[in-house]
C-alpha cells in the first residue's frame, strides 16, 4: 500500500508533544507614489503610517471549552476531544487530558483511525452505486486475494444490509464490498469529506496520512478500517463536519464565515446521514446516552506492527446541531463504550 501524505502532516509518528504556539499575523505599512502629468516631475505624497490591524479573533469559545474540559475531567486513560463548528471549519473547542498528551493533541496526534475509516468507505461505496439498503453479509471472517479480515471479537452479525452493516461495524461486508472498488476511490473519497487535505491552521495540524491500496487485498483492509491510515481528532471532526454541513470547510482556529464551501451530492450525503444516525439508535454507539439527534461513528484501533501488547484507540466521531466533534481515548477497549459517554457529556452540556 502506499502512503498519501500531505505536507501539513511531516511529523515523525505518535503523540504530539509540541506545545500551543500562537500565529501572529503582521501588517506592511507602504506610500503610495502619485505621478504628475504632461511629463511633469513626479510628486509624492506623505508615507501615512497605519494603525495596526487588530489580531483575528479565537474561534474557540469559552462555554465549549469548558465543557470539554468538564467531559474529561474523569477519565482514567489519556484522552482527547474537539469540536468544530461544521458549517465554517472554525474550531470551538479541544481539550486533552493524560499522560504523555500535549496540550494541542487534539491537533497534532497522530492515530490509527480504525472503523471510523468506514465514513470514508461509505462515501466510496454510496458514490459508485452501492445504496444503503444494499443487501450484504457479515461473516465472522473473510478471505479475499488471500488476506483474511476479521470481524472485532470474531463474530458474525446479523446485518442485511449497508446501514446496519455500517450501524454494526461489520468489517467483513466493507471488506467484501469495498474489495470491488478501484485503488483510487479510496483516497477520492477520503479527499471530498477532508481527510489528508490541509487546514488553515498551518503546520500545528495533522489533517492525516491517507493510504491508497494497489491490490484486492489491500482494498479489503482499508475499506474496513482504513490500513494503516493515520489521523488527528481534528482531521476525524473535520470529516464529520463535511458530513454535516454537505461541503468541506477546512478547520480553523480564527473567527471566519466558512463560504460556500466544497459540497457533496445531496443524495450521497442523505444515505452517509442515515447511517450515521443508525449506529447511534442501534449500533455501536447507541446505549451511551448521546443526546437526540446525535449522528456518530465509532472506531476501535490498533497501530500496525506495535509491539504486544498493543495500545486500543476507542473513537467517537460525529456531529449535532452544526457541532461536529471527536473523541479519542488512547487505552479504551471499544469506541462506543469508552469514548461514547465522554461525547454525552460534551453534548448535553452544551445542549
């Protein structure tokens, strides 16, 4: 498989450890040089000296913030959240808390992306004529090009079709399915919801490293959990947001306005919501008390070629109310179970 690397993403592997650091933005002061006319001698007007532009203004705010902070108060293992504003990219709030996290991991780390790659694979699936009411299997394993995927605890599941294998987490059906697509619709895909694609907050963000198959095996394992694909809280949230919104806003730590911004097929858009809405009502994230109207993905990670015994990454993704957001606990066992309660949190507070 190869790697699709963006430049914003050229740090070396794991947790972030640089500190917040602030951009600031300067302004040039010039005269402006007035020509007579009929060949007379130029005259030049008085240089004017500016007042300096005000610094642009934070979008994070206050009440969000501290509800992030509030969310991970408890939480025994390192964890993560941000929240974005899904129409604009403006980023609302993020907190880390834990061992070894630096303030900014929100931002910075870098992840394996586990089942939350399934949004991506989803899009790939509903783009190229697979609907969500597609009948499919979910074996407890399958083999394709001889690469065996297998389904978490090894299970087979009920699911019968695309929305409840999606609702489910059924890697097997992804993998069988998202084995018959083309190499690269996988980082088309992962380019039209955000991921990998730079960010307005500069060298600070680690928007992801995509990586693009080149074999049925390989399309087998990154359409079920991504294949080594790595990403921050932030770029999973950014991917969330696009989803929300209908159209790519990359993330921001400024005040803007968004814009139009890059938009999705409504009727793609339509099947991903529902799925989305799926897993919550009755899939891997329902029973964690996540508010009404909350539409998630959960993802459960392991890093590939870590030595035993390997780090779990329990994910939430997700959005309500044009808030899109990421949780990520380094350690949990399952996204839904562990990272779950902690968006609950966030989301009832903030209402």
């Amino acid at each position: 498989m190869c790697l699709l690397e963006n430049s914003e993403t050229a740090k070396p592997h794991g947790r972030a450890r640089a500190a917040n650091r602030l951009v600031g933005l300067g302004v040039a002061v010039c005269a402006i040089a007035m020509c007579g006319c009929s060949g007379a001698s130029p005259r030049r007007s008085a240089s004017t000296t500016r007042a300096p532009s005000p610094p642009p203004a934070s979008s994070i705010d206050p009440r969000l913030q501290h509800a992030a902070v509030l969310a991970l108060a408890n939480v025994g293992e390192p964890a993560d959240l941000i929240a974005m504003r899904a129409s604009t990219g403006e980023v609302l709030a993020y907190s880390s808390r834990g061992r070894d996290l630096a303030p900014g991991d929100s931002l910075e780390g870098r992840y394996p992306t586990g089942s939350t790659y399934k949004l991506v694979t989803s899009l790939a699936l509903l783009e190229h004529g697979t609907g969500p009411d597609v009948k499919v299997d979910c074996p407890a394993s399958v083999t394709i090009d001889g690469r065996i995927v297998t389904n978490f605890g090894g299970r087979s599941q009920s699911a019968a079709t695309l929305r409840q294998a999606f609702a489910q987490s059924c890697n097997t059906a992804f993998a069988t399915l998202g084995s018959r697509l083309s190499d690269a619709a996988f980082a088309a895909a992962a380019s039209e919801l955000g991921l990998g694609v730079p960010s307005r907050i500069g060298s600070r963000a680690f928007v992801g490293s995509v990586v693009r198959p080149v074999s049925g095996a390989d399309r087998a394992v990154v359409a079920s959990d991504g294949g080594g694909t790595l990403a921050s809280p932030l770029a999973l949230a950014t991917v969330a947001a696009t989803i929300d919104s209908g159209a790519f806003h990359p993330s921001t730590l400024v005040r803007a306005d968004g814009g139009p911004g890059r938009a999705l097929p409504a009727a793609t858009l339509a099947g991903l919501r529902s799925m989305m809405a799926a897993a919550v009502v009755d899939g891997t994230a329902a029973g964690q008390r996540l508010p009404t109207g909350t539409c998630a993905k959960t993802g459960t990670a392991e890093l590939e070629g870590a030595a035993a015994p390997r780090t779990v990454f329990a994910w939430l993704v997700g959005y309500r109310r044009d808030v899109a957001f990421a949780v990520l606990v380094v350690g949990g066992a399952q996204g839904g179970p562990v990272a779950g309660p902690i968006a609950a949190r966030f989301l009832t507070a903030i209402g």
